[in-house]
C-alpha cells in the first residue's frame, strides 16, 4: 500500500458522508436483536412508532413524516397489516386515500417495544446531552441538504 495523501479532502477519514453511513449502520446492527423480539424490521419499527404516537393517519402523511415515498411505503403496510399490526382503509371522503391505524394487536406489542429506546440508549455510552446534541445535528444537517 502506498502512502495516502493526507492533504487532500478525498480521504475517507475527512468525509462525513462516511460516518454518518458507517454510524447509521451499526445503529441498525444494534436494533436487529431487539426488534427480531418483536418480529420487526426497521422500518416497520418506526412506521409502528408514528403510529403509537398518532395512532392513525393517511399513507401520504406517514410517508412525509418517515421520509419515504409510497413504493417503499406500501409493501412494508401490507406486511404490518399481514401481521395484523395494522388496518388500511379507504378515506370516508376520498376512496383514494388509505387510512393506516393501529389494530388491537399493534397497540398491545406498544408495551413490549417500550423496553427498546432505552436498550439503545443504554448501548450507545453516550450522555443524554450528546445523543440530544447529535439527533439536532442530524436534523439540521437534513434540514439543510433537504433544501
């Protein structure tokens, strides 16, 4: 191997772009074990979390609030409703607009997800004050590129 060229901004070691990947990586790396308890991957995770919070909206403003667009968006409803997380329904005003709401089993596995920030939290050795910092970090910086 020949020696990098330290004063160029092509390093790896220089790009943001690259820990932010290599971070979002191993944040889902740390999830996996705990999600796999709940039969969830990821995304249905935080389609489940919007949910719990708001308890049912339509898939146009589910896909603003978790940032995807409705061809990711739907096969991963028709799992949750496949599980029988979920209900869709069609809009009582407009029969185009599906309506995602919790089922009586998706607001029952709320209890068993609640042990899961804290697991991570717990996993990331970071203060409450760092992690704060870094989720405003991430918004901003999304906030910024989204513009």
């Amino acid at each position: 191997m020949t020696k990098p060229n330290q004063e160029s901004n092509l390093t790896l070691d220089k790009q943001i772009c690259f820990s932010l990947y290599s971070a979002s990586n191993a944040m889902g790396r740390a999830y996996q074990p705990l999600l796999k308890k709940l039969d969830l991957t990821y995304l249905q995770y935080i389609v489940m979390m919007v949910l719990w919070q708001y308890s049912s909206m339509n898939v146009k403003e589910l896909g603003e609030k978790l940032h995807l667009d409705s061809g990711t968006l739907t096969p991963l409803l028709k799992r949750l409703e496949g599980k029988e997380l979920i209900i869709r329904s069609r809009g009582q005003q407009d029969e185009r607009v599906r309506i995602i709401s919790l089922s009586d089993e998706g607001r029952k596995m709320r209890q068993q997800a609640e042990q899961v920030p804290n697991a991570i939290f717990c996993k990331s050795k970071m203060t409450a004050d760092e992690l704060t910092k870094l989720k405003q970090s991430c918004d901003l910086l999304l906030a910024n590129l989204n513009n």
